[in-house]
C-alpha cells in the first residue's frame, strides 16, 4: 500500500492472448501511464475463462476483476468470446444472486489496436474501485465457511 | 359466407357507385356483409402523414369494433382503408406495448387477429370455380387494361399479396370468366392518388400517361379496384381530355363491375351508369 | 524437486529507469524453489542467453522464468535457447515487466512492487509447467482441389509444379470455370480463352494433376494431412479411354434444342456435347434428360456412327476415394438469380427490370457470351428478340447487390469494371451505338482500373447516369428504361435496343452443402470463411483447408489467381516436411473422469473434440469419452470452461496453473 495509507485496490484482470494483451502491450509501447494496481493474467481466449476464475481472484484478495478480451467477430478462435459472452450473461445473474458486487466485475472487448482503451479502462476501474473500498465482504463470508 | 364489411369513406361518399357494385356482386355470390357498426375514418394519407400514433390508433378503433362484432374476416373494398387496416394489424400483433396503448386510446379491446381482405381476395376466396357456375354471360367483348395502382400490391412486406412488380391476380380472374386482359406497362404506376384537389395538374398529367398506355396496348376499357384511381381515370378523363386534347373514351369498371356482368346483373343495379364516361 | 532459474532484464533503460531490477532479482530469489535470480543487461542478446544457458547446466534447473519483454517479443527466443541446453521449452515462462510495467508506470516504488508481483506470478505458474513434445501429424503429400475454374488451375498448376500430386475436381465437363466463358478481361482488354486455354491445356498434359471432370466432392473424412476423399464421377456415357473426341458423335446428334449451360441461355447444345472448342478434356457427355436413346430408347446414332466404339449408355455414377493432405477449395461463383424465383426468402427478384418477361433485357455473363467471338452470336453483337443489331444499350450496376431491402448488402466489386468494358467492347463494334450506364459508385480500385473506367468514358464516348433504373417496359420494339441522374437533378428516360443487368456475384450453388462437408465456416451470403479477414485470408478454421478465389468473396482475375498462389504456398508449407509438427499446447481430456456430454465437442470452434469409444480386450464398451485430436485443437480453452466436470485441462494455461498465478497474489 501507498505511503499516506490510502486504499490501493487490488485488480486482477484475466485477458486474452490475441486481442488485450496485445492492446496491453501497445499501451506500454505508446509509454500510455495508468493505475499500478491490476495484475494481469495472460490466457489464450477470453473462452478459457469461467466461473470458478472470477471466484478465486475475489477469494485470493482481489477487490475487482476484469476480463477483456477481443470484439465480437474477431476472435482469434472464431468464436471463444461469444461462449465467454454467454457464459458471462448467466455468471451475472448467478454472481448477482450469490451477493457479489456486481460493480466489481467488468467485461470489456478491447482490441490489439487499443491502446489507448486498454489505458482508460484501467484508469477507471481503479478510480471506481477506490471509490468502492476495499471488498471486505466477500473476504469475510471466505472466513466463514 | 359470412364477413365482416368496411366500407370507408370514399365508399359511402363521393365513390357510392363501388358500393353498389361490390354489394351487388356479392349478394349473387352468396357472401352475407355485416357492416361494421359505428366505424370511423381509417386515417388514410393524412394520418400517416402527420402521426404515426393516429395512424394506427384510427385503423385499431375499427378493428376492435370488428373483434368485438365478432368478425374475423374484414372487406374494405378500398386498397387504402385495407392497407391501414394491415399495417395497424401487424404493428399491433408484434408490439405489446402498442397493443396496450392502442386498447387505452381506442377505449376498446385490440388482438390485431381480424384478417383484412382486398376486394380480389374476396373473390379467389369465394373461388373462380364457383364464380364460373354462377356465371351467365361471357365476357369475352372485353379487353380490359388491369390497373392496380400503388396501394394494391405494396408494400410488399406488409401485405404480401400478389407480385408487387407483375401482378397478375385481375387478370387470372378476368380471363377465367371469358375476358381477355392485355399485357400492358402501367399496372402499378401511379394515377395521382389522392391529389386531385391539392395538385391536379400531377394528377391529369399520371392519369393521362395510364390512359394513353392503355389504349396503345389494345385495350377496350380499364379495371381498377380502387375509389381513388376510379375517381382520377374517370371522373376526371374529361379534364384530362381537355388538357392534352384528345379524346381517350376508356370506360374504368369496377372489378366488381365486371363479376357482376358475367353474373348477369345490369349496369343499374352496379352503379356503372353513373360512372362519367359510358360505353359508346 | 523443483529448481527454477529467474532471469530479470534490465533492457538497457527501458525497465531499469522504471523498475529497481536488482531488488526484483533479490526478492524473488527468496522465494522457494528459485535455484538462481540473476539480473542482466539484455536477456535477449547473446551474452545473455549464454548466461541462462549456463545456469540451466550449472544449476540444473527444472523451469526458467525470464522476466523482460512482452512474450509476444521473445518466448519463441528464450524457448529455443533451452532446448539448445537440453531444457524441454514448455517449462519456458515470461513475466511482462516492460510493456505491462516499466513502460506504464513512473513510480519506481511501485512499479517495483508490481514487477515482482509479476514475477512470482510467473514462477507460481511455471512450478506447474509439464514438459511437452511438439504434436507431430503424418501428412500425405497429395491435394486436393475443388473447382477447376482459373483460381482452381492456378493453384493446382503451382502445386503440381513444385512436385507434389494434386487431384482436381470439375463439376462441370471441362475445366475452365466463368473466365473460359469471357469474352475479353479488364483492365488489359485480353482474349479471355487466350490467356486461359494454355493453362487448361498444362492442367490437362500435367503428370501431377490427376483431373476428373462431371464429378463432384461427396464425402471428407479425416484430418489435417490425412483427409480421405470421396469423389462420385457422373456418368459421362463416353468412355475417355476410348474417345478421341473427333466430333462425329455431335454431329450427328439430333437432339439439337438444349439451351447451353456455358452461353448461359444464349446459345443451344446437342444431347451429347463438349461445353465449348477448346474444353479440357476435350471429350464429350450426354446429357441425360435431353438424350433420346436415355430418355425414350430410340436413337442411338452416336453409338452408331462412333468408329472408337466409345458410347455406353449403360454407363453408372462412379464413387472412389483419394488419400489427401490438404484441400484448396475454388468453387468459384454464379450470378443473382435475378428473375422471380429465389433460393431463399431473403432474397427476391428484380421484376421491375422485366429479366425473362422481355427476352431483350439479360445479364451481364450472358451478354458476355454475346460479345464473344466463339459465342451463339458469333462475336456479332444482336438482340436476342430479333438478331438486329442493337443502336443503343443500357447496362445497370449493382442488380441485386449494395440492396438491403431485397438482395445482398455487400458490394460486388467487380461489376464497374467489367460495365465499362462492355461499353468498350460494344463501341468497338457498333460505332453508331450508344452505350448507357446507370450506376451508384464507380469502384475502380485496382492497377490502371480507374484508367479504363474513364477511357471508356472519354474515349468510347459511354454515357453514365449516375442513379438507379425504376422500371423497364417494353412500347414498339423498344426497352423503355425509367431511370434518374442524380447529379443533374432530373428523371431520364432511355429507349433501348438491349439492356444488360450487372446482377451480384454470389457464390456457386451447392457451396454450403460442401462447407459442411469440409468443416468450413460460411458466411450469410455462402461466402466462405477465412480464418482472419485480414491476416489469414486463406486459411479456414479446418486446418489443412484452404481456401481460394471468388468462394471466399467477389473478386476479379488478378485477386483470384493471387490468393490461389498463396493457397498452393499454404500447402507447399504443409508438405515441405516430413511431418507437421504443432504447438503443444492443445487441450487434453481426462477420459476417466469424462462423463461424455460432449458440451467441449459442440463448443469446440475447430470441430477437434472427438466422440471416443473406450472398449476392453473383449470389445464390450467400458465408456464413452471425449477425446480432443492433437492434429485440430488450437488451443483457446473454450472447452476447459464448459465443461461441467472439469474433466478437460488445457496445457500451458492448466486450471492449476492460472489458480497458481492467482493464488501468488494474496
């Protein structure tokens, strides 16, 4: 944590190899500054993802998750996104269900070209999750059980 | 056969003829109309024009009064009351939203499930087969030019009837009762529509290119199912003959006028003799 | 027991001024199961790998973790340099301290901390790594291409040149496709038959090409380098090793009325026929409808008068089977079918334009044939009502295509072109003429394209209205056609002698028939599916199928000879080795646990997942499973989220692997 003891947020971000790592990548080739807080984790297709990922990153500490991956139409896998899509609309209802914060998961496409995006989206993820605070709750219902 | 009947406003104003000749024709055919009751305007060109609220909201009044009288089965001789008629019915049946409203401003219940017919659906509904052995004259001294207009055949998606470019439903019926229509190049353009008063000129001008192809083509007299394209061919052909200075005499029948003919019923009875041109 | 070796660049400056490399190095070689974590200028460079290399041997490390650039820089660099050592390379990882850290960051606090957050995710992740060996798949060294049209030839010749055997399939008589039936090509006004023959006549002669024509594809069955093939070869009623195609057979043929498939209705054939002079195979078929000895058991002439004695009506479909590596798939196009009766029902006719009611109004293949000098018309351009000489002739754009509410949105890319050269050729030889054209655009893209539109303009004296046709209708002999010129503001209206409709290019009948057949993707229209739109436009997601030519989308000559080129160099690379070797990391099921539901093989984009018998020595089924073909899967994972029991993994990005990199976060 920073120095003057503000709430650095904790973000975990799983993206896929084609697209938003690619976009990741310009960013930092373009010298585009953001937040130090996510960690990314590098999967092949935004496909890989589902449930039990977002799950463990909360469980693991994270106070918001983002998955990204390419636009509809340009998987590198033809259709890897769409299934994480759908598979994303029914973990919305379902996480929603359970009580998890629903404005602590985002879905983004963001593509190899942007950078600029990628930069943005972080930003304001960090800045929305600072305003959240950190996600004690779900920590808490860990202990628990 | 029982159905229900809208007339509109042109067929019970200034288009009186078309009723007489489409009741007339029926009731030989055996086809009992209920008018509906209490009917209002179907809005027509002004209400699409302005509203697109108004433009369904006058049709659903009618097609709930006709639900509510029981009908399934709707007439409305003139191409523009039916095509209103369909297009409120379908904008109702796929938004339920829109059915709704529509109930609370027409102060009635609203499915949308009434089936509206043009006057030629009536007819292949009764069927040419059954029109054949009520027949009893032929009509083979006619070579009418089959005028559809605009409002008969489009749009195509809503109304999917017959062939939107080369309709040829007129003309199977006509033929099959003796007549020999000719092929001809001006089935579906436009006579003017409703402009007479507003913009004659456009009006004499559309109407006159129709009778001029007509007559090149062969033809002895002109059928239309339609008020609106009756009122500008024919009541209008002296001003048109006027203009351009020529003299067309093309008679413009009814559908009905001609059903009614093979049928045996006289031009009395089918409202032809008040048409303006007559039949040298 | 686990021994990994860390290496952490400095990159020059670019991490170092960002990221205390040294105390990343110092930090994480706390962690336990790091042998070394050693700091360097430029990993990447020589020196550098000398020094994992080193280490590799001198520690005996079991994984590397080399925390640098982006993976997308230099895995495939850190990788081979540890197979040179003996190290398998899957146990290879990157952690992205540059482009995800000292490129982004300027607090050198926390870009540290992150960097070595980065890095243990890393070393979590590669404690888990298996070492893998490269998938290797037999390949035949035979394709197969489908369609003989010039895309079709093009790709067979380059591929039978380069050594290797190709099967070429027709489905019509001879091969030659929609540029045998031009008349002349743009922008260079070439002989289309004379530029085209000599290739068909190579294909023929090829020792390489094993040509059958009249047949088509009926069944694919295998994979990637071991496809087999089944191909029905219609009944010709000619037996080719007997003919010798001197034409007494059509000659004396009385069935003369058929209207004839290669002048697209312009022209008639006999029963028995050769499609046109200068086929390949230069041998006849008989048309089995329009044969009166096959139809009525009369006739029989060409039996007869054959001195070859090479008829036999008792000829029968004829199915065998071809071993192949890789398929070229150059099924080529037709026409919109621009008269009422669709295929579908989005599609509808064009009846406003009067296409089969007034025989004058045709399109544009068709006029093709007119212009042709071997054509019905002998080159001589007529009316097909009264063989006059037409005076003036209107040729409408995009008949069918750019048209949202009744034909195909897309645009047909080749249809300006070839409209301006018809109003060349048609100048060329009625001088009096008058050549019209009502267009939207002008697409004139190509080498010396836009050049030409405007020669036909400013030179051939065409007229183009820019504005679409409403109605054409016929008074006296004359095709009236309504249209408008938009830029002049008023409605025109033409008399013509002949109009000629540029309708949509499409793609051939019975293509989504044999995408399936083949596992490849198709789009709305029946264009077939590339891989990438713009990196991989010849493969398809079937791997060992390729794609080239107008299948794939509206296109001209010079664009499908080019893709048919790249498509032969696709399976010249397939076949340039031994084997073909793959990335490793693919999916793998755990058959014991796999409750065969087969949610991964329904979800699978590349069909890779196969449904699997597991049988005990007496042949009585134990269980069902899924089981993934190394040879197909490209590794997205779309399968390990699916399924319900976790009973398929995904080497590189295993379950335990990314639960690892998470887990090192806390």
């Amino acid at each position: 944590m920073s120095d003057n003891n503000e709430f650095e947020p904790k973000i975990i971000a799983y993206v896929c190899n084609w697209c938003t790592y690619l976009g990741a990548d310009l960013a930092g080739t373009n010298r585009l500054e953001y937040p130090t807080n996510v960690r990314i984790i590098r999967l092949p297709c935004t496909g890989r993802i589902d449930f039990n990922l977002i799950v463990k990153a909360f469980e693991m500490g994270a106070d918001t998750v983002l998955v990204s991956g390419c636009h509809p139409g340009d998987c590198h896998y033809t259709s890897g996104n769409y299934h994480a899509r759908r598979r994303w609309m029914l973990f919305r209802g379902l996480l929603d269900t359970m009580g998890i914060d629903m404005e602590r998961i985002h879905f983004t496409w963001i593509s190899a070209a942007e950078g600029a995006k990628f930069q943005k989206v972080i930003t304001e993820i960090t800045e929305k999750t600072k305003q959240l605070g950190p996600y004690e709750a779900y920590r808490k219902v860990c202990k628990v059980s | 056969m029982d159905i229900g009947y809208y007339p509109g406003c042109a067929l019970h104003g200034s288009s009186n003829d078309y009723e007489m000749s489409v009741r007339a024709c029926l009731e030989v055919l055996g086809v009992q109309l209920r008018e509906v009751d209490d009917w209002i305007c179907c809005g027509a060109t002004a209400a699409h024009s302005l509203n697109q609220k108004l433009a369904v909201a006058l049709p659903a009044r009618n097609l709930a009064l006709a639900e509510c009288q029981g009908m399934q089965d709707l007439l409305a001789p003139c191409p523009m009351c039916s095509m209103e008629l369909i297009k409120a019915n379908q904008a109702i049946s796929a938004d339920a939203k829109l059915k709704k409203e529509m109930a609370e401003i027409v102060e009635l219940k609203v499915e949308g499930k009434v089936s509206v017919l043009n006057l030629i659906q009536i007819f292949q509904q009764v069927g040419l087969d059954r029109i054949k052995e009520l027949a009893v004259k032929s009509l083979d001294e006619f070579k009418p030019a089959c005028y559809y207009g605009c409002l008969l055949t489009r749009p195509p998606e809503a109304l999917q009837f017959d062939d939107c470019e080369q309709p040829s439903s007129m003309e199977t019926l006509l033929e099959g009762l003796g007549a020999a229509p000719i092929d001809w190049n001006y089935k579906t353009e436009c006579c003017g529509a409703g402009m007479t008063m507003s913009n004659e000129d456009t009006v004499l001008d559309l109407s006159h290119k129709i009778l001029t192809n007509a007559a090149d083509h062969g033809a002895n007299c002109l059928v239309v199912a339609c008020p609106m394209c009756h009122v500008n061919l024919d009541m209008k052909q002296a001003d048109i003959d006027r203009r351009y200075n020529v003299q067309h005499d093309m008679v413009v029948y009814y559908l009905s006028d001609l059903v009614g003919f093979a049928l045996g019923l006289d031009e009395q009875r089918l409202g032809v003799n008040r048409h303006f041109v007559a039949k040298h | 027991m686990a021994r990994i070796g860390v290496f952490t660049c400095w990159c020059g400056e670019n991490i170092a001024r960002n990221v205390d490399v040294e105390k990343v190095a110092e930090a994480i070689g706390k962690l336990p199961h790091v042998r070394c974590s050693v700091a360097y200028k430029y990993m990447c460079s020589d020196p550098g790998q000398a020094i994992m290399r080193e280490k590799i041997v001198s520690e005996g490390l079991t994984g590397v973790v080399v925390a640098s650039c982006s993976p997308h820089m230099h895995l495939k660099t850190f990788r081979k340099a540890a197979e040179s050592e003996g190290l398998n390379p899957y146990v290879v990882e990157m952690a992205n301290i540059r482009e995800h850290c000292s490129w982004v960051h300027h607090n050198k606090e926390d870009a540290t901390r992150k960097a070595i957050d980065l890095v243990r995710m890393s070393v979590a992740k590669v404690l888990r790594n298996h070492a893998l060996d490269p998938i290797r798949v037999p390949v035949t060294k035979r394709a197969l291409v489908i369609g003989g049209g010039v895309a079709g030839i093009q790709a067979a010749l380059d591929i039978a040149d380069a050594g290797h055997e190709v099967v070429l399939v027709e489905r019509d008589p001879s091969i030659g496709g929609k540029m045998a039936g031009l008349s002349e090509t743009f922008p260079t006004l070439d002989c289309s038959q004379c530029i085209l023959t000599p290739r068909m006549v190579d294909v023929g002669q090829h020792p390489n090409i094993k040509l059958h024509t009249y047949s088509e594809v009926e069944a694919v069955d295998g994979y990637l380098g071991n496809f087999k093939v089944t191909i029905r070869k219609k009944a010709r009623y000619v037996d080719m090793d007997k003919c010798t195609g001197c034409g007494i057979c059509w000659n004396a043929c009385p069935s003369k009325k058929n209207l004839s498939e290669f002048d697209f209705g312009m022209g008639t054939r006999k029963a028995i026929y050769v499609p046109f002079p200068q086929a390949v195979p230069a041998r006849p078929v008989i048309d089995a409808n329009a044969c009166i000895k096959l139809t009525k058991d009369k006739c029989g002439l060409c039996e007869k008068k054959c001195p070859a004695g090479a008829i036999n009506f008792d000829d029968q479909d004829e199915l065998i089977t071809e071993e192949i590596g890789a398929v070229v798939v150059a099924t080529g196009y037709k026409l919109y079918d621009i008269g009422k009766e669709q295929q579908n029902d989005k599609l509808a006719g064009y009846g406003e334009y009067g296409y089969g009611k007034y025989k004058d109004v045709i399109d544009s293949l068709q006029f093709e044939r007119i212009v042709s000098a071997s054509g019905p018309t002998v080159g001589e351009i007529q009316r097909p009502s009264d063989g006059k000489e037409p005076k003036s002739v209107v040729f409408i754009s995009c008949v069918g295509s750019r048209d949202n509410a009744k034909g195909v949105s897309y645009c047909s890319k080749i249809c300006c072109m070839y409209n301006a050269k018809h109003t060349m050729l048609y100048k060329h030889k009625v001088h009096d003429g008058q050549a019209h054209v009502f267009y939207m655009d002008i697409r004139a893209g190509g080498k010396n394209y836009d050049e030409f539109v405007r020669r036909a303009i400013e030179q051939d004296g065409a007229q183009y209205h820019r504005g679409r046709v409403s109605k054409i209708t016929e008074e006296n002999g004359k095709l009236i056609v309504r249209g408008v010129d938009t830029l002049a503001g008023v409605p025109v209206t033409v008399e013509a002698d002949l109009v000629v409709l540029a309708a949509a290019m499409r793609p051939a009948d019975g293509v989504e028939q044999l995408a399936q057949k083949l596992n490849v993707g198709y789009d709305e229209f029946g264009f077939l599916s590339e891989s990438h739109p713009k990196l991989r436009p010849i493969e398809t997601n079937a791997a060992g199928v390729f794609v080239c030519g107008a299948c794939q989308g509206p296109k001209d000559i010079p664009e499908s000879v080019a893709q048919a080129s790249a498509a032969a160099g696709k399976v010249m690379m397939m076949f340039s080795r031994k084997e073909l070797t793959r990335e490793p990391e693919v999916a793998c099921v755990n058959e014991q646990n796999c409750a065969a539901c087969f949610a991964c093989a329904r979800a699978c984009p590349f069909n890779a997942i196969e449904q699997a018998e597991i049988r005990d020595r007496n042949g009585n089924l134990v269980k069902r499973t899924a089981r993934v073909n190394p040879g197909l899967c490209m590794g997205c994972g779309t399968c390990v989220a699916i399924c319900p029991s976790k009973s398929v993994d995904l080497e590189g990005f295993t379950e335990q692997q990314i639960y690892a990199q998470v887990e090192s976060l806390v």
